[in-house]
C-alpha cells in the first residue's frame, strides 16, 4: 500500500549493518534499490532451472577463468545492493572473501524473468546501465528470449539484440564461446 | 502476471532494535508508520510553539492525573511507532522506563498540523483509529481549528468535531478540564 509520507531511504552502509546487526536475518529474501528494501520473489523451477542451466553453460566455457555468482549481492554506486541471479566477476583472487563485488568487477549481469519481468526490464535495467555495468541480459521466460543489453550511454543501454530460440548470444567482453537460447530456457 | 518488487515492512521489534543498535540514530528524524520508516517534517517556530503551549496546558490541567508526553514513541498494534507532537498517558509502575507506551496506555495524541494536515489526515488518523486510540486531535494551524477524532470502530474514527475559536474542548477518558481553542492557537 502506498504511503504518502516520505519514506527514509536506507543507505548501503545502514544496509550492510542490518545484515551484520542481525536485524535482517537468512530469511529476508530482500535487496537494496535506490535506497529502498525489497522484497524478492519466490524461485519457481523454471526460474531455478535457467539459473542452473546458465551457470553450468558458464563452468564449461569459461572454467576458472572468471567468476560466476549466483543470487548474490554486489554494491552499487546508486545506493543499491541487488542479487542479480547470474554475475560474472573478473577474478580478483580472495578480495570476494573480504568485500562485496561492485561495479568494477562485473562483466554481465543477468536477471532470469518470468513474473519480474516489469521490473527486470522497468527498475533493473536502468539501475544497472545508470552504474555502467556493461551487459545485461535478462532471459525472459515469458517470451522465450534472451534480451541482450549492451553499451550504457547516459543511463540507457544503446544496443538491444533479442535473441531467440535456435540462435546464440556471443558472451560479452571479449570472452569466448556463445551461449544457446534453446539451452539456457529449457524446453 | 507481472509484479513490481514490493517493499520491505518492518515489525515494530525490528525497528526499535534498529535503533537500539544505533543503525538508526538521532540524527534520522523518522517514524514507523505501517511498516514504513518514515522521515518526520522538521518542526518550525509555528509548530513548537503550539506543542509547548499544550503541554502547559495540559500540565496544568492534569496534574497528577495523567502523564504529558512531548514527541516521544508509541507502539502501535499495527507495525507502527509514531512520536506524536504531544500524547496524554496513564500513570504506569514504572513509568515507561522499559517499554514505550502502548495503546491501553493512551489516552489522546495530539498532531500539530502547519504543512502536514493532508496526510496527518490521510496516514496518521487512520493508523491511530487502526490501533484503538480513543482519540486523536489534529491543531491545524492553516485552517486555524482543532479536528477531534472519536470512537475508533473497525478502523475508522465514527465521530469527528472541528472545534472552532471560542469553543472549548473537553479531555477525553474522564481527565478533568476543558481546553479552550483559542489558548491553543493562540
């Protein structure tokens, strides 16, 4: 319900210590954005199993050489601390043991999208281009396309491909190999 | 069916361990309001006069008969804790020292309404008709009346009296005295 007071936003920092606090416990399945605390949505199998499909698809291509993070907060600029479902980190040997992944880090976010996409495509999108993150897929569930995000310019992203099924999307920042849309959204 | 990503609410336990644990801190002027923090208007000259003007009223109406409480937390039934501009409250063993005042504790709050009377209206009345507050008087300083709100029934205030200048007001819950409306707006 909508209240007409203004909210207090609550600021990374104040975020991180209810984590610590304790305040914010495991069963919180929440995010930062912009400030405000969201709830996160359920993970219905077809979600899970496209997260899992992209991460293994991940492993086999690229092996150790990046990081794949899945469901896990990285911190952002813009007063926000979300967990994409699927990142890939640069490696940074230990430093994830000791600080959150940011923006420097990321080499594409992807948002899996069956009752989110709204918001995947309406509140995540421009958060993530706003902050720079080069690409950004969301795997649409709903349509059965992958929407290949790239090249933030003043808060947007400039190139949109939508890749559909029976075609693959090349993995971005010069890594190798391409990812097929029928795999990654299962049948 | 699409969904937009719903916002966090937060229990009244939650809130006041944030600021036990100093997450929140004086310097967040804020309110829990339905689950909401929420930031407080910044109090002018206007406003605190008149919250000073009834607390020395009621002071001295009162007596021993009740406790005046100047902008300080209630815990509300409904994931809320508001500090409203003045509350009247029972004597308690123990005076509030562990716990803020609850409902049963209550006996009127007083909201000061200089550019806040719309959603004074619109969130704050209705939280408190909500919680079972016997009654809640908006001051407003715009349209120069005092609003008193009665009878709480299923979420709703039943009764409502603009008193005007030149009418008195009585305190409600059998407290001695009657409060004159021009003493409040001054």
């Amino acid at each position: 319900m909508a209240i007409s007071i203004p909210r207090k936003l609550i600021s990374v920092d104040e975020y991180e210590r209810m984590i610590e606090e304790g305040v914010l416990t495991k069963y919180d399945r929440v995010e930062l954005i912009r400030g405000e605390i969201r709830e996160k949505m359920p993970i219905n199998p077809p979600h899970a199993g496209c997260v899992i499909e992209l991460t293994s698809i991940f492993y086999d291509l690229l092996g150790k050489t990046v990081v794949v993070s899945v469901q896990s907060p990285v911190r952002l600029p813009n007063g926000s601390m979300p967990e994409p479902d699927v990142a890939l980190l640069k490696r940074q040997g230990e430093a994830y043991h000791r600080r959150r992944p940011t923006v420097e880090d990321i080499i594409l976010l992807i948002e899996v999208a069956d009752s989110t996409l709204k918001s995947d495509r309406e509140e995540k999108m421009p958060l993530y281009a706003e902050v720079g993150v080069p690409d950004y897929w969301i795997a649409n569930l709903v349509d059965g396309v992958i929407e290949v995000y790239s090249n933030p310019v003043g808060g947007t992203y400039q190139r949109v491909h939508i890749a559909r099924r029976g075609e693959s999307v090349v993995l971005p920042g010069g890594l190798p190999g391409a990812v097929s849309v029928d795999e990654v959204l299962g049948s | 069916m699409a969904v937009t990503l719903t916002r966090k609410l937060w229990t009244v336990d939650e809130y006041e361990e944030m600021i036990e644990k100093g997450i929140l801190d004086e310097d967040d002027r804020v309110e829990l309001i339905r689950g909401e923090i929420v930031k407080m208007a910044a109090i002018g000259p206007r406003h605190a006069t008149c919250i000073r003007r009834l607390e020395k009223l009621f002071y001295g109406l009162l007596d021993e008969a009740g406790i005046v409480s100047g902008q300080n937390p209630i815990r509300l039934p409904n994931d809320s804790e508001p500090e409203p501009d003045v509350a009247l409250l029972r004597q308690r063993v123990g005076d509030y020292v562990q716990t803020h005042p609850t409902v049963e504790d209550v006996y009127l709050v007083v909201e000061v309404a200089v550019s806040t009377l719309a959603t004074d209206r619109s969130e704050k009345i209705p939280m408190y008709a909500e919680a079972g507050i016997v009654e809640a008087w908006i001051v407003s300083l715009e349209e120069d009346v005092i609003e008193v709100y009665s009878n709480p029934d299923n979420g709703e205030y039943k009764t409502m009296r603009v008193a005007q200048r030149g009418e008195t007001i009585a305190l409600p819950a059998s407290l001695p005295g009657v409060v004159s409306v021009d003493e409040v707006l001054g």
